[in-house]
C-alpha cells in the first residue's frame, strides 16, 4: 500500500515501551507499538508515572504539527489522562479514512461512542456501526486498526467477558494494561 504522501516518523518512551508515530503534513497515517515491554496484568506498579519517565515522551523534534499534536495527545493519556479529553486529535490521513467504508464506520463509532473505562463486544460495535451480523468483520477492523491507543481498540472485547487478542501483535497483556489504567482513572474520577 504505497503513499505518495512524505512519511516523517516520531518515536515516543512510553508505559508500555517504544510507541512509532507516523505521517504525513496531512495527517497521522500509523501508531506502532515498537517493544512489547508491558507490565504485568495484575501489577499495578503503584501508578502509571512510576513506569513513565519523568521528562515525558522523548522524540526527534523535527516532524509534522499532526505529529506534533498525536505526541502530545498520547502524553496526556498516559500522563495525565484526566486532560484528554479535550484535546484535539490529530488528523488522520490513513488511506481507511479517506472513503467511506464499514471500516471507518467501525473506527470513528469505536472513537466517539465507547468512552475511557468503558468496554464494548464486537457484535455490540458491529450494531453500532449499522450491522449487528458483523461481529468477525469488527475484528478484522481492530486487528488492522491504524492508529491504536487513538481509536480505543483496546476496549472492544470478546461478549464472554475475555479480553481478547490486541492489535499489531502487542498481545493481551497491553490491552489489559489499558484497560486497567482507563478503569482505575475512571475509579478515581468517580469519588
């Protein structure tokens, strides 16, 4: 899948190890989790900043405004997730995003409607996205998702309840790390 678009990239420290920002000028094309150093998932390592340096993300500073602002959008995330919301996200310029398709339907409905903390079945978000036999198709979607952490596939689980598989190979123990830093947050934010 050639691009015409100049590719700049931006690698990130993070919690769960070496995160790849790519893109162009008109947008974040990719988000790559580069090291597959997570915690355990029932470690809970006193809290999020002992796992993150102190200095925040580390990157080149040469790279795109939409670089820029994905690198600062995931800095909060991990950071300080309370501020995330209103953050704008970067644009993103993934050719998935630029016609409309089931795919996108699927991503842009997982972004805006399943909220941090919260979780969602594939067939639930197949419903959502306008049609509820699309259950493996959702699958598919969030194991070729682009842009992870961004478009929350981390909270699309199995309807048994099981976490399930994560995208790009990271496994199971970097969704439930997620999912856990999001629950705790929202623990929190609930007293």
């Amino acid at each position: 899948m050639g691009s015409p678009c100049r590719m700049k990239h931006k690698v990130l420290e993070s919690p769960l190890g070496k995160i790849e920002i790519s893109g162009c000028d008109a947008g974040v094309h990719r988000i790559r989790l580069l090291e597959k150093i997570f915690p355990r998932p029932g470690s809970r390592q006193g809290s999020v900043e002992a796992s993150f340096p102190r200095e925040g993300l580390q990157g080149p500073k040469e790279v795109t405004a939409e670089l820029d602002k994905c690198a600062a959008w995931l800095e909060a995330y991990f950071c300080a997730p309370e501020t995330v919301e209103g953050l704008p996200l970067p644009a993103f310029h993934h050719p998935f995003f630029q016609q409309d398709s089931f795919r996108r339907r699927v991503l842009y409905k997982l972004m805006t409607a399943v909220k941090a903390g919260d979780t969602v079945s594939y067939g639930q978000l197949a419903a959502l996205a306008g049609n509820s036999r699309a259950a493996r198709a959702v699958g598919g979607v969030m194991r070729h998702n682009p842009v992870p952490i961004l478009i929350p596939c981390h909270r699309v689980i199995c309807s048994s309840g099981k976490t399930g598989h994560y995208t790009g190979g990271a496994g199971a123990s970097a969704k439930e790390w997620l999912l856990a830093h999001e629950r705790r947050l929202k623990g929190e934010g609930a007293r």
